[in-house]
C-alpha cells in the first residue's frame, strides 16, 4: 500500500499551524542597549583610554591619568 500525501488545502493547514506555533513561542528580542555618546564611542574606537600614560607638556616625567 502506498503512503497518502497530504491534499493542497492540508498542506496550507499544516504549514499555518506551524507558522502560527513559532509565531507565538518565538524567543523574544532582546531589549535594546542605550547608545554611547558619539563622543564615546568615537574614543573607543580610536583606542583612547583612561589610563594611558600622558607626557607632561614641559618635558617633564609621565603621569597615569
């Protein structure tokens, strides 16, 4: 005996309960992060730090900031 395919019409009902079951158990996004400043994300992408080693102007020793 040969196996019986589903009809048109069963195929779409399938395919709609399957669309409708991921639709509503679909994980949700994720909740947006809040942008940097562009000023900030500017300094991080240009590597800019808080502890790098800065040169006294007169030619004097370094200091951390």
């Amino acid at each position: 005996m040969a196996p019986k395919t589903a009809k048109g019409d069963e195929a779409a009902a399938v395919a709609a309960a399957i669309a409708q079951f991921e639709a509503e158990f679909a994980a949700a996004p994720p909740p947006e992060r809040p942008q940097a400043p562009a000023w900030q994300r500017a300094a991080l992408l240009e590597g800019v730090s808080a502890k790098e080693t800065i040169e006294d102007l007169r030619g004097g020793s370094a200091w951390l900031s």
